[in-house]
C-alpha cells in the first residue's frame, strides 16, 4: 500500500485547492519559514482522526479553516483527503470491510460550528470508521508513522507508558486492542443486563407475594360492599320520603308569597310613573337652562377674540416699525462697502498685467528642455534593454551550471549507494551459500511431523483421564458451593448483628485516648497555653460516655434528661485540680453560656462545709441517683419528689435552709432553685426539652446482653459449617489437583505440538525463502550492473556540459561591464536635465499660483459688488410693503374698537336669563324630591316581600335539591347493585306499603352501615385488580430464567473471547519488542559509530506476575565512549539519532504505509546528518517517507522537490519539482 495523494482545500493557509502527488519514494517538502510547510503534517494528522485542536496549534477545531486576509474571504469549509493505492495487497494492504477497491480515498471536512464529517471513498461514516481502518497499519493520528516538530525530542523524554504504546502500534496490537476493549464492553453490558434481570425477577417476586395477599383482600372487600350497598339503599329511600314531604311544605308557603307580591307591585309601579313625569318637566327646564347658559358662553367667548385680536393688531404695528428703521441702517452700510470694493479690484487689476509675460518666458524654456529629455529616455531605453537581456541570459546560464552540479552530486551519491548496495548483495548472497542445503531441511521436517503425531496420540489419553476426574471435581464442588453459601448467609448474619453491636457498644462505652505522661498533674489546673488546654480536653471522656444511674435514678430518667442536657458534652478530669472555679454553676447561670464555658468537671466528691439531715422522702441528692461519675456537682444538688406546681416551687427556697450550705433543688418539671433564685432549665441553650439520652442509654444496654446471647449463637453454628467445609474443601484441594497435573500434561503436549508445528511452518518457510532468494538475488545483480554502467555515461555528460557553460558564463560577464558604463553617462545626464525642469516647474508654479490668487479676488470682488447692489434693491421694496402694512392695521384697530363694546351689551342681557331659568328648575326639583320619599315607602314594603320570596325560593331549591339529591343517590346505589328499578318506582312502593322506617330501626341500621364503614376502612386501599395483575407478573416472570441463561452463558463465551486476545496480544507484544530490540542496537550501533541502545520492561509492583509484560517501558543508550546510559546527559543530536534509530526499528519491524518526519533534522550537523540520509536510504525500499527539511544535505536524497511558497500574505502555494525531469531539462 502506497500514499498516492493529499488534497488540501480551505485547512489553515491553504486556502485555494491543492493537490500533493507522492509518485516517488522520497518526497521533501522545502520552502521558508511561515509559508505553511507544517500544514501538511496536520493535515495528515488531522484527516486520520485527530480530535484536538491543542495538538494541531489552534484553540478550536473550527482554528483550521482559512481565516482570510486582506485580499482574500475566509472559507466556510476545511477539507482535507488522503488517497491510497494498492489497498488490496496481501501483504501490505487493508484487511476491512470498507476497503473495497485497489484504491483508498479517506477525507475529513470541518465547518464554522466545528463540526466534523469523515467520508471513506466517498461515503459518510463515522471517525471510528476512520481510526478502525488503519488499525495495525502503523497509520494514525498519533501514531509512530506521524513524526512532528519537536516530538522526536519528546520521544527520548516519554513516559514508559508512551514508548510502550508506539511499541504496541508496531507490533499491530492496537486492531487486537480495539477488538478487546469492544468485547470488554459487550461484557459490561452483559453483566448490567444480568443484574438488571436479576433485579426485575427479585422485584416482581416481591409483588407476586404483595398480589397474592391483595388478592385474598379484595375477595374480602367486596362481600362487605355487598352487605353495605343493601343498608344504604334502604337508608337513602327513607331520606328519600322525608326530602319529598319538605319539598311539598315549602311548595305551599312559595304560592302563597307570590300573590302578595303582585299587590305590592302594583303600587310601586304607580308612584314610579308620578316620578318620572315630574324627572321629565325638571329635563326640559334643565335643557332650557343649558340652552341660555351656552348662549351666554358663546357671547363671552366672542368678547374675548375680539379682545385678542386688538392686541395681536396693536402689536403688529410695534415689530413693523422697528423692522423699517433696521433697513435704513443696513441699506447706509452697502452702499459704503460697494465703494470699497470697487477700489480694491482696480489695484488687483495693475498686478495681474505685470505677471502676465514671466509665465511666457518660462513655458517656453521647460518646452526645450523636454524634448532634450525624450531623446535621452529613448537612448536609455535601448540601453536597458540590452542589459535586461544579458542579465537573462546569465541567471539562464548560472541556473543549468547549479542544476548540473546537483545532478553531478546526485550521481555521486547514487554511486556510492550503488557500491553500498553491491555489499548488501554480496552479503546476502554469502548468507544463502552458508545456509542449509535443501536435502537437510526435507530430512528435518520429516522428522518433525513423524514426532507430531507421537504427541497428537498422547494428549488424547490425557484428556479422557481429564474427563473421568472432572466429573468428580463437579460434584463435590456442588457440595462445597453449597456449604459455602450457607455459610456466607450466617456470616452475613453475624456481621450485621455484630455491626449494630459494635455502634451500641461505642456508642455506651466510649474509649478516650490516654493523657500521655508529658503532661504533668498541675496541667489541668494551669494549662500553660490554650493549644496544651485543647489537646488535654480533646484525651479525657465526656460526662455522656461514663454516665451511669443507680436503680432509683433510672426510676427518674426522663426528669433527670431534662437537667442533665447542658453537661452531656462536658469533659470529666481525674484529678484534684479542675478546669472550672468552685462558682462555675452560678457563673453558668448568670451568663446564661454553659455551652461557651463548661469545660472539664471533678471526679473526686467534695465534702460539705455543714452536714445536715435531709428528709429523702422529698429530696434526694443525685449522687444517689448518679451511679457514676461520682461529682462533686451531684452532691449539692437535690431532686425534688415531688410534683410541685408553680405556687409551689416559689415556696422551695424557703426549704433551703433545711438543707447543706450552696446546696441547689432541681424539679422534675425543670426548675431549678438555690440562693440566686429560681430559674427554669429552658433558659439553657443545650436544654431542648425533649432530650431522652438517659433512656435510650438503658436500652441500649439491655439490647447489647440480647446481641451478646444471638452472637454467642451464631459462631457456634459457623464454626459447624466451616469444619464441614474444612473437609470438603480437603478432598477439593486433592481432586483439583490431580486435576492441574492432568491440564499441565495436556498443556505441555499442546505446546510441544505447537512447536512442531511451528517447525514445520519454519522449514517449509526456509525451503520458500531460499529458492525465491537465490532468484531475487540474480536478477538484482543483473540490476546492479546496468545502473552502475548508466551512471558512468550520465557523469561524463554532466561534466561535458558544465565546461560549456563556464565559458559561455566569462563572455556574458564581458559584455555585461561594457554596457553598464554606458547607461551609466547616460543615467548622469538625465538627472541633470530633470534638475533643471524641477526648478523651472518651480518657479512656473509660484508665478502661477500670483495669477490664479488675483483672478478668484477680481472674482470675488466682482460678485461681492452685485449682491450688495441687489441687496439694497431688496430692502427699498421691504420698506415700501412696510408702510402699507401699518396703514392697514391702524383701520381695523378702529373696527374691532367698535365690535367689543356690542359683545359686552349681548354678555349682559343672556345673563339675566340663565338666572330665570335657574329659579324655575329649583322649585320643579323640590316638588320631585317629595315624591321620590313616597316611592321609596312602596318599594320598601315590596322589597322585604322580596326578601320573604328569596327565602322561600332557596327553601324550595334546597328542599327540591335534597329530593334530587335522595333520589340519584337512590339511583347510584341500585345502578352499582345491578338493579333495574328507578327510584320513583321504590318511593311509590315505599308509600304504598306503608315501609316507613321507625326511628329506632333507623338507628340500627345507621349503626350497622357506620360498622361497615370502618371495618372497610380498617382495611385500608384495597387493589381490586389483584387477580388480574397477579396474572400478569405471574407471566412476565415465566421467560426470565430462560433469558438469565442466555446472558450467563454469553457473559462466559465473552469473557473466554478477552483470555484468547490478551494470550495473543501478549505474544505479539514481547516478538515485537525482542526484534524491536536488535534493530534498535544494530541502527543504534550503526548511526554512532558503536555503542548500545535497547528497551527493557519497567519493574512495576502493582502488576501482578504474569501482567508484568504490561508494564511501561524505559529506553537506555550508551554511545560509543560514554559510561551514563541516562537519556538526559546526551546533546540534542544524540538524542535525535536515538529517537530516529527506535522509530526505524520499529518501522524495520513493522513498515508502515509511509513515513512523515517535519524537520527531525534540525538539531543534526553535517556528518549526522548524512547517517541520518543513510538510514532514510536504506528503508526507502520498503516506506515511502515524505520530510520536511530547511537541511540542503537532506534536500538532495529526494526523488522529488515539493516547495511551499506565499506569493500572496497568508496563503499558501505548491510547486512542484522532478529531480531527474529538471537534469533532462538541463541536458537538452
């Protein structure tokens, strides 16, 4: 399989169409630095899957579309495709199932959203398609193949999981690998569908025994239903009647009503008719009263225009006679600047006829000194082309001599790899005379076969014995399984009662870490620093785990929880000295913080300063009650019998005298009473109320003497069952390894058989090989001779030409001074006339620039002079409309004079109407207000017969609803019974047989229905669809078992699949890390000259025995006269030789497809450079390489020249060239 072509479209800096052709097995791709040379090496990268943008220098995936310049748009689209040909070799090419043709094509396209499609000869598929394809090619994103800008280096300097995987990728484990982890993934999902399975059939077992007792339930429910339905029918016809009665009562009294109100209606509607006719009269005066008042608005409103328009007239005249004494003004003004203007154009006038003839003058002049200097450009002309044409043939010349230079030095190097191949061929051909003859190889392979089928027989007696003994082993191993699951259920058992044990048992016996001895005695009372303070509080117990009450203080629990809440968390000290001052509990009460201030208390008890006899028929001290620790605290604190009311506990103080000095009285209601006072124990932060800790302690208790016993129980059973497993776990052992031998028998005679077969292949192989080699040797040295031959002619012409070119190059060279000289003259000649046409143009521009400067003021002044003449025009005409104006005004000031004093006479006299009107309407509404006071009385008396109406109509809806109510209840419940009879039919049958329920009766049956009713409820939601749905999971729960086979014996086939592909992976890995290995010391050896190079597996601990071949990798290079083998002590040539002689050895192990190396040869010198060639040489046979180099050493192994240009900013370009098309070139 070979690269055949790359085509780039809109990826980065190639923003036009571009086609790389690899025709060749050596490519270098040249040009300056920026032009976008490593463009390509992403491209690659990225069209075979690479998925970040990190790794192709970009920020986003949507970074490597064409951005755009100033020229040139962005692209919308990146495209980039990989073409291959020979895909369908058997040795080299692409086992998968897209790869139907002898070509390949695979192309990637990326849009502005970032979003990336893959297509494989044309057909979208997905990038896994893409990476599966070239699984074991050595061809991949990342892959040994795909050799970047500073990764060579980054090679030396992996991780040994990194050198592993480009290990992995040579030895083609990576399609194995893929293979695995997808089987791995079906497993995961087997094992979820397991336990799915699992979990639906423990489900639905746990509803088939939820159903089966629904079931019993709803059977039970309906009897009761029945017995119900029958009682609240005979009920709801009884309430039935009684509804019916009350609705004909109500019917009676809603006639009745209605008549009356008809009366009363009537007289309201009489009264209403008188008032609407006196409203009708009060209207029409109103209407007549609006009608004079608008009149008179009308009247106002004309006085008050012609007021208006008096003032608008009279201020008018002001504006008009100001406005004419301002044109008199200005009209004065012009004509004074229309004199001045006429002066200043007369003088401009003098100095444009003086400029006039030093223009002539110099036109004239610059005309000579023009047509001198055409006559001179076309001489300079002619000159410059005859140069242009020798210079042409010059750089023609120089071109074909370096051409045929390189082609002189290109067929030395051919030469001396021509005298390196002779040495390959001789050495090959001393290989095959040395080996074995062909009869010797006949006589060993029969051998071999004769042998295998001695061990064929053998494991076949073997694995009959295996047979017979796993048979056994299976039965006994039943009865182990079985033992052993009985087991795990009581140990199970015994962990869970063992792990509630333990948390009662920390919970009630709390351990605290001993005070260690460097803190001494005096420490807990002077605590030197609060960090020593912390650290002695932090190692003594809490008064919640050594608490402990006697027999009668667990009588009184619950009082003594309520006061004993505040001190659970305190710290409780051994010694003398103590945390807290004697006044601690009235600090504590004062400040209301026990939290913030309770710190450690004493164990030891201080005895009282006065003893006196206490009545404990009352009180009682709580050490009696507190078993321990004994506090001093306990023994000035008194409980309190008796259930005292508030009243009460007032009068406690006055008991205090009775008892020791500072002693305290606590209730069992939480009071709390000494010589501060009486105080209740809510005040306290930490006291809830509700706290039963003292309580719970003794139950906790008395449950671990339970979980004692049931402990004690259970070990004597699991010590039974593991004797009895003991024993047969013995016998087990015995058969399974009988068993193991048995297996290790049939396993090495596997193995034995393996390697004859393996022999067989091999000496048929060799017998292939050396026969197929001997003519492949034959015809390469016939090869050899004619190449060889070849370049000796090709030599002599290449340097025949050289000398003709030399000499053409010495004449040229000749002609090229003479003409120089001559343009030369020429070149100072024209720059002395251009000087002199510069000053003229100088001067001619200065005295232009005078005569142009007068001609626009002679302008200007010209059409200054005519706008003030029209001006002035203009302002005699606006004084003469001017005047006509205020003539105007001055009469109709008269007339509107006259028409004001009329408005005001008209005002007066609409007035004293409106006033007439006015009087008549107040005393029509009068009158109307005393009748609206007699229909107010009517309708008064008509609205509480309303009222009365509304009553007895809701009396009679509610009645007729109850009836409805009665009757559809009756309805219901004859429906749900499966009746047939309507419920007017049982009311008639009811009155007609006179079934009147008496009141006793009913209380009966109401007491039976409500009897019902609760046993009903007693039951609870009952699933009447018990039966059916108890069918249902009856048979989903049929074809599970059959498919919990299915997936375990799948879960098996999957897992055995995994054993056979990491046996196979394993194998693979360590031949190709052996071979790997002599490569990289030969290439190693060879590239310095002597030294060592290998890899060798890391030492991990966290792998098991058999996993070490997974562990990483850890390369060594010693070269020749250095001691270290350390990697990083070496220059940077050397590790770049060492990173190149591993990448070839892989490739020697494994070739991939082609190989792309981006400027591995920077940090190289000269002579590293050639065994860096060398090495490219060499596998240049079997890998197409394409590099990217600034190195002209490096340049010329190439078969072919592909040059990176920007002849345009930030796009780029290919051009293309023949190494041998460019020497045909030369030699024609």
């Amino acid at each position: 399989m070979r690269l055949k072509s790359l085509k780039l479209s809109g990826f980065k800096s190639f923003a036009n169409p571009t086609i790389f052709n690899f025709s060749k097995n050596i490519t270098a791709i040249v040009g300056p630095n920026g032009c976008g040379k490593s463009n390509v090496i992403d491209a690659i990268r990225w069209v075979l899957g690479e998925s970040s943008a990190k790794q192709l220098r970009g920020g986003a995936m949507s970074d490597v579309i064409f951005a755009g310049t100033q020229d040139k748009a962005a692209k919308s689209l990146a495209s980039v495709e990989l073409t291959f040909e020979h895909t369908q070799d058997e040795q080299t090419g692409i086992r998968h199932e897209l790869n139907l043709y002898h070509e390949l094509s695979v192309r990637r396209q990326v849009n502005k959203d970032g979003k990336s499609d893959y297509f494989i000869n044309g057909t979208r598929c997905r990038r896994r398609d893409v990476v599966d394809i070239f699984l074991g090619t050595g061809l991949g994103a990342r892959s040994y193949s795909v050799i970047e800008q500073g990764m060579i280096g980054r090679i030396v300097d992996s991780s040994p999981l990194q050198l592993r995987d480009f290990i992995e990728e040579g030895a083609g484990v990576s399609r194995y690998q893929a293979r695995r982890d997808e089987t791995q993934k079906k497993l995961i999902k087997a094992q979820e569908n397991l336990e799915r399975l699992n979990d639906l059939r423990s489900e639905l077992e746990k509803q088939h025994k939820t159903l089966t007792r629904q079931a019993k339930d709803a059977q039970k429910y309906k009897q009761l239903k029945d017995t119900l339905n029958h009682i609240e029918q005979e009920l709801a016809v009884h309430q039935l009647y009684v509804a019916k009665q009350a609705e004909q009562t109500e019917q009676v009294a809603y006639n009745e009503l209605s008549q009356k109100m008809e009366v009363a209606q009537n007289e309201v509607n009489i009264h209403t008719a008188k008032l609407d006719k006196q409203a009708q009269k009060i209207a029409e005066q109103q209407w007549l009263k609006d009608d004079a008042r608008d009149k008179l608005h009308d009247e106002q409103l004309k006085h008050q225009q012609a007021e208006y328009l008096l003032v608008q007239h009279n201020a008018r005249i002001e504006q008009l006679t100001e406005k004419q004494a301002n044109l008199s003004a200005q009209t004065k003004d012009g004509k004074m600047q229309i004199q001045t203007l006429v002066n200043q154009q007369a003088a401009e006038n003098q100095q444009l006829a003086k400029i006039l003839p030093k223009l002539t003058k110099l036109k004239v002049r610059k005309q000579t000194l023009q047509q001198k200097q055409k006559v001179l450009n076309q001489t300079w002309q002619k000159v410059y082309a005859k140069i242009d044409k020798l210079q042409n043939e010059q750089r023609t010349l120089e071109k074909q001599q370096a051409l045929s230079e390189q082609t002189n030095d290109r067929l030395q190097q051919e030469q001396n790899r021509l005298k390196s191949r002779l040495q390959n061929w001789q050495q090959a051909w001393s290989q095959i005379t040395e080996q074995e003859t062909i009869q010797t190889l006949d006589a060993s392979l029969n051998d071999h076969k004769t042998q295998l089928a001695s061990v064929l027989r053998q494991n076949e007696d073997v694995l009959a014995n295996v047979d017979e003994q796993q048979s056994k082993f299976n039965t006994l191993k039943a009865v182990v399984d079985k033992t052993q699951t009985a087991l795990q259920t009581l140990e199970k058992q015994h962990a869970t009662l063992a792990s509630e044990y333990n948390i009662l048992h920390q919970l009630v016996f709390t351990k605290k870490q001993n005070v260690k001895t460097a803190v001494d005695d005096t420490a807990i009372g002077t605590l030197a620093t609060p960090k020593s303070e912390t650290a002695l509080l932090t190692s003594l117990p809490k008064l919640s785990e050594k608490i402990e009450l006697t027999k009668l203080g667990k009588v009184h629990a619950d009082s003594l929880d309520n006061w004993l809440a505040m001190w659970l968390d305190v710290t409780v000290a051994s010694k003398d000295e103590t945390l807290l001052q004697d006044d601690t509990l009235l600090q504590l009460i004062t400040y209301n913080q026990p939290s913030g201030d309770i710190k450690a208390v004493l164990t030891s008890v201080v005895a009282s300063k006065s003893f006196k006899e206490v009545d404990e028929s009352q009180f009682i001290p709580l050490n009696k009650l507190i078993k321990t620790p004994k506090l001093a605290l306990w023994q000035n604190a008194y409980f309190y019998m008796i259930d005292a009311s508030l009243a009460d506990i007032s009068n406690l103080k006055s008991q205090l005298e009775d008892l020791p000095n500072g002693a305290l009285i606590i209730t069992n209601t939480g009071w709390l009473v000494g010589q501060f006072g009486v105080i209740h124990l809510s005040k306290f932060s930490k006291n809830t109320g509700d706290s039963h800790f003292l309580r719970q302690r003794e139950q906790q208790r008395a449950r671990l003497l339970e979980l004692e016993d049931e402990l004690t129980e259970l070990e004597n059973k699991i010590e039974q069952k593991q004797q009895a497993l003991k024993t047969s776990l013995s016998r087990h052992d015995k058969l399974q390894i009988v068993l193991q031998e048995h297996h290790a028998q049939s396993v090495n005679l596997k193995q034995q058989m393996y390697e004859h077969q393996q022999a067989i292949a091999e000496l048929s192989a060799k017998l292939d090989r050396q026969s197929a080699d001997k003519t492949r040797l034959t015809h390469e040295q016939k090869q050899l001779k004619q190449d060889e031959q070849q370049i000796k002619q090709e030599q002599q012409q290449v340097s025949t030409r050289l000398k003709q070119l030399s000499t053409k190059l010495v004449k040229i060279n000749k002609q090229l001074e003479d003409v120089e000289a001559e343009r030369s003259q020429l070149r100072d000649e024209r720059n002395q006339i251009d000087k002199e046409i510069k000053e003229i143009d100088g001067a001619y521009q200065n005295v232009n620039l005078q005569e142009q400067q007068l001609k626009i003021s002679i302008q200007h002044s010209d059409g200054q002079t005519i706008n003030l003449k029209d001006k002035l025009e203009r302002f005699a005409k606006e004084q003469i409309q001017i005047n006509e104006s205020i003539e105007k005004l001055e009469q109709e000031t008269i007339g509107l004079q006259d028409t004001l004093k009329v408005q005001q006479q008209n005002c007066h006299q609409q007035q004293i109407s409106v006033d007439e009107y006015q009087a008549q309407l107040t005393e029509l509404q009068a009158q109307h207000a005393q009748q609206r006071e007699q229909t107010n009385q009517a309708q008064l008396v008509f609205t509480n017969m309303q009222q009365s109406f509304a009553t007895l109509t809701t009396k009679l809806a509610i009645a007729k609803e109850r009836v409805s109510e009665a009757s559809n209840r009756v309805d219901i419940l004859v429906k749900n019974m499966g009746g047939g009879v309507s419920s007017s039919s049982l009311l008639a049958d009811f009155i007609a047989h006179g079934r009147r329920v008496n009141v006793k009766k009913q209380q009966q049956l109401q007491q039976e229905f409500q009897r019902l009713q609760v046993q009903l409820s007693r039951m609870g939601a009952v699933n009447l669809a018990a039966m059916e749905e108890l069918e249902s999971v009856d048979e989903r729960l049929a074809p599970l078992t059959a498919q919990t086979d299915d997936i375990l014996a799948s879960i098996e086939k999957l897992t055995d699949a995994i054993k056979t592909i990491d046996n196979k992976t394993k194998t693979l890995f360590m031949q190709t890390l052996n071979s790997v290995n002599d490569e990289l010391a030969h290439l190693f050896a060879k590239v310095f000259g002597g030294g060592q190079a290998s890899l060798t597996l890391i030492d991990d601990d966290n792998l098991t025995k058999a996993d070490k071949w997974r562990a990483g990798l850890e390369l060594m290079a010693q070269p020749k006269g250095k001691k270290n083998a350390r990697l990083a002590v070496l220059s940077g040539g050397e590790k770049t030789l060492t990173a190149l002689s591993l990448i070839f050895a892989i490739f020697k192990q494994h070739p991939a497809p082609f190989c792309v190396l981006d400027e591995v040869d920077a940090p190289l010198d000269d002579a590293n450079i050639e065994r860096f060639t060398s090495l490219i040489e060499e596998l240049a046979n079997d890998v197409q390489f394409v590099f990217i180099s600034h190195n002209k050493l490096s340049m010329q192994i190439a078969d072919e020249l592909k040059g990176i240009t920007m002849p345009n900013a930030g796009i780029s370009s290919l051009v293309s060239v023949s190494l041998k098309e460019a020497e045909q070139y030369i030699e024609a």
